[in-house]
C-alpha cells in the first residue's frame, strides 16, 4: 500500500459534508501535534520538510442521518407516537405506528407502578430511531462494529434508567451480554451504552446548539482582536454550497445553491433578480440538513471568455427511479451573459449512486487545461462495495479523481478525450479517466497560485477527503497517487486485510 501523499489530518469525529460557516469558526495559528489530541496530527512520510498549517477550531455543523444513511426529512403526516420527531427526523407515520406497536407491547408486560416509572425512558430509548442523528446515536457510520441494539446513552441518563428500570431491559433489547452488564452493576452496562463521541449521546444531542442550532461565536483574543474578521457578501440563499468567478474580468461572482439555483452577484454586491441558471426541477435534492444530494459543484472552461462554456455537476433521479450524478456542459446565451442557455446542455458523464451519501461534487481545470473531478465512493459506511471497495477499485469511477479533456472526443464515441498521459491509460483493468484513487468523498479543492514572485508550485491541486470516523484529510493531489480509502483512514488503517496488502 502506498502512504497517502502529503497528508494532513485532523484528528476530530467527522463525518460527510460537515462544514464550519463563516461565522462560526476562529482561526489561531497552531503547532503540529500526535494524532492523539484534538489538534493537528501531520505526518511527512516521503518529505523533509513540515509546514505550520492555520487550525480551524470553533463550532461545525452536526451531520444529520439516518440509519438507511438518508438524510433526514420533515415526515408528511403527524407522528402519534415520537411526536418530538415529526418536523424532522427519520420515521414516517408507518415507522411511528411500528414503533408505539413494539412500545405497547413491552408495557404489557410492565404492572402499572412501572409504567408511571419507566414509560417515559422506554419511549424515549425507542424513539431514538427517529432522531435526525439516528445512525450517530446507533453508531451505524461505524461498519466494523455491528449495529447497537440500544441508541447510545449518556452516562448521567443512563444511571438514571438503571437505577429505576434495569428489570425492564429484557424488554428492550436480546443482547446476553448488555442484560448480564445490566444485572451486573450501573457501571458495566453504561460504559456498553457509551457513545465514543459523546456529543451525539441521548439526550445531550438535543440540547446540544452546535448540533441543533448550528452557532457559534467569533471571539477576541487578550488584546481585543477578532481572530477572524469576516464581511457579508450574500445571504437570503437555500445551503449555497459554491461560489464562483468565470475569469472574464467581469468581476462577477456566480453562487449556486443545492436546490439547483445559481444566482449572479455584480461588483457592487447586488444581486440580478433573474436566476444565472434554474435547473431545481431537475436536480435532485431535499430541503434537509444532511441531504449530499443536489446541485454540487461547477466549473467555467478556461477559455470561457470566448467559448461561454462552463459545466455543472448534480444529482437527478433517471426515468427508472435510478439514482446519479450527471456532469454536463453548458452556454450562456449570446443574447445575455448574465443567463444561461438551459437547452444547451450537453452530457459528458453520468454515474450510478448506489447510496444517497457521499456524491462528491468538486469541478475543476488545471493548469494543464483539463478538466478535473472528483467522485465519492458511492455511499453507506465503510465503502462496503465489492471486495477492495469502490474507491481501491481502478475499474469503477466512483471514489475517484477523474481527469477528462473536454475539448475532444474518444474514439469510442465518449463526448470528451482521455489526456494521453494519464496514469492509467495502458492498464486493462483500470478506466482510463482515473488520475487518482483512494478517495472517499473529496468535497471541496483549489487549485495554487503559486508564489507571486516565483511562482512556485503554482498548479498543485488541494483538496479535503472527509473521513469516517476519526479522520479528515487534506491531500495534494499527485498523478496516480493512492490516497488510502478503505484501506486507511488517515495513516491509520482502517481494514485491516486492505491496509497490510503490498499489492494495493
């Protein structure tokens, strides 16, 4: 297995599309610590030379999803039974019913003393099926550990339950080993209830405003100064997840939101009334926090001033109820540079989504004129497709960064050219796109000027892999390079029988 190249990795409990907004993040200027702290674990393996690299600490915005790893959603009828749920979370009705089914049978078997004492914790402990952080709560993003029977409980609530309804966890659950703790002492059962990331525990996860009212402060330091300063140059927008130039010295900024809306921005900072492009009724996306799908990334050609072509990357469902992201080329209208020509769209590539997470979405040209992009693994935890996963798979695009030369045409008819030097190009068992692999959902990258003066290592191309479980990375993409997933999350390894395979 090659190490990941030029990796820096930050050891937080993440998860996919987590994302610090501007104002809640405090920049400080950090010193490199281990991988066991809360800071900046960096590791050099094939270079002398380590850099100091600015943290980011403050508050992210929580990872909302469900133990189907869909995001959740505003169910469309009331919820009876979980009630707390039903303007967002992970039940419909029929889920809800099934729910207040399991809890009324369990209470059959409870005398009336009991219910008034363990009623509500019972329901609770059920319905946490139902929370918006389900498979946090179930531990179900881990795919090495099997799936908890119970949602994980903090320590303080959990001793509560024991202390007045331990006779009542037979009812709840068939795990010898959790009834034994159980019986055994508060302790032992409490730390099998323990949630390694405690902020997602039951019921701290409702209270928790980083996770429910995604807040947070920017602050002074002794002297007075503000660790980040910070203008406000857009706002009325649904999860705008880009923002964009096209590098015609016009000086407009083009900002996309997930719906599938991109909107232009003048130097003034206003905004035109019309849309730059409309295409929500395409897109496949929700209103939910949490939902990777939607309108994910674009790109304008390089030589856009003079082509009007830029290209855009999304979700859409295909007449066969089939989940894909689809990457296309589009013009503006020569009538109106501020609008797009809808029917002008040309598509370059589709891929089937085998889960509703991890779409990737980034579009980019370097230096070298081609086109850049950059594919999730397809989904679920663990990258669970096939025998080395998606993403350790050269024959499969997903979990990928694919390099494309979008003005030319394959001989066998694909709508764009494979640049000769790809890494891949001879190798029979691998698809000629691929630039680079071992990726698990690289979400957002830049491309480096270089230095003003010199211009040193202008072209190097930056970009964020979110983790698993414990890991963020930040990678400098290299021809050819293997960035790790599954096989290693971070420089740690992650499956084992991948991790220690020389032929990887």
């Amino acid at each position: 297995m090659n190490e990941p190249y030029y990796k820096v990795v930050q050891d937080f409990y993440t998860s996919d599309l987590k994302k610090p907004t501007l104002k809640e993040v405090n920049v400080l200027l950090c010193p490199g610590r281990s991988s066991g702290g809360s800071g900046v674990s960096f590791s050099c393996p094939h270079v002398f030379l380590c850099l100091s690299i600015l943290c980011l600490i403050g508050s992210l915005l929580g990872h909302p999803q469900c133990l189907d790893y869909r995001p959740p959603f505003q169910p469309p009828f009331h919820l009876e039974f979980c009630s707390a749920y039903e303007h967002f979370g992970c039940c419909d009705q029929e889920r809800d019913n099934s729910i207040a089914a399991k809890y009324w049978d369990i209470m059959d078997y409870i005398d009336p003393r009991g219910h008034k004492l363990c009623g509500r914790y019972i329901k609770d402990i059920l319905c946490q099926e139902c929370s918006p952080y389900a498979a946090h709560l179930y531990d179900a993003e881990n795919p090495r550990t099997p799936l908890r029977n119970l949602p994980g409980l903090c320590f303080d609530y959990c001793s509560e339950f024991h202390f007045n309804c331990r006779s009542a966890i037979s009812l709840l659950t068939s795990d010898k080993h959790i009834q034994e703790c159980c019986e055994t002492n508060k302790t032992c059962f409490c730390n099998l209830l323990h949630l390694h990331d405690e902020d997602y525990c039951f019921p701290n996860v409702l209270k928790n405003t980083a996770l429910n009212r995604n807040l947070g402060s920017v602050v002074e330091d002794r002297k007075g100064c503000l660790q980040l300063c910070l203008t406000e140059i857009a706002n009325g927008l649904r999860n705008p997840v880009l923002m964009v130039h096209a590098n015609d010295h016009t000086h407009r900024m083009f900002v996309a939101e997930q719906v599938g809306m991109i909107w232009v921005y003048l130097p003034d900072g206003s905004r035109l009334e019309e849309p730059f492009l409309d295409i929500k009724s395409i897109v496949l996306a929700t209103p939910w926090i949490g939902d990777e799908r939607g309108f994910l990334g674009m790109a304008f050609h390089p030589k856009y001033k003079y082509n009007r072509k830029f290209y855009v990357y999304y979700s859409y469902m295909d007449k066969n109820q089939v989940e894909k992201i689809r990457i296309s080329e589009l013009k503006v209208l020569a009538s109106d540079v501020n609008k797009a020509d809808p029917y002008s769209e040309r598509n370059l590539l589709e891929l089937e989504e085998p889960a509703a997470n991890h779409n990737g979405g980034q579009l980019l040209f370097g230096v070298d004129g081609y086109m850049y992009l950059f594919t999730g693994d397809g989904g679920k935890a663990g990258d669970p497709f096939g025998k080395f996963g998606n993403a350790q798979n050269k024959s499969t695009l997903l979990g990928k960064v694919l390099r494309i030369d979008v003005d030319g045409k394959s001989p066998d008819g694909k709508p764009y050219r494979i640049p000769p030097d790809n890494p891949f190009v001879s190798d029979l068992k691998a698809r000629p796109e691929v630039y680079a692999y071992g990726v698990r959902n690289m979400w957002r990258c830049a491309v480096d000027r270089g230095d003003p003066v010199t211009k040193k290592g202008r072209g190097r191309i930056f970009c964020g892999d979110v983790g698993q479980n414990r890991f963020e990375e930040i990678n400098i993409i290299v021809k050819g390079g293997n960035y790790g997933w599954r096989a290693k999350e971070g420089f740690e390894c992650y499956d084992t029988k991948l991790c220690h395979n020389s032929s990887l």
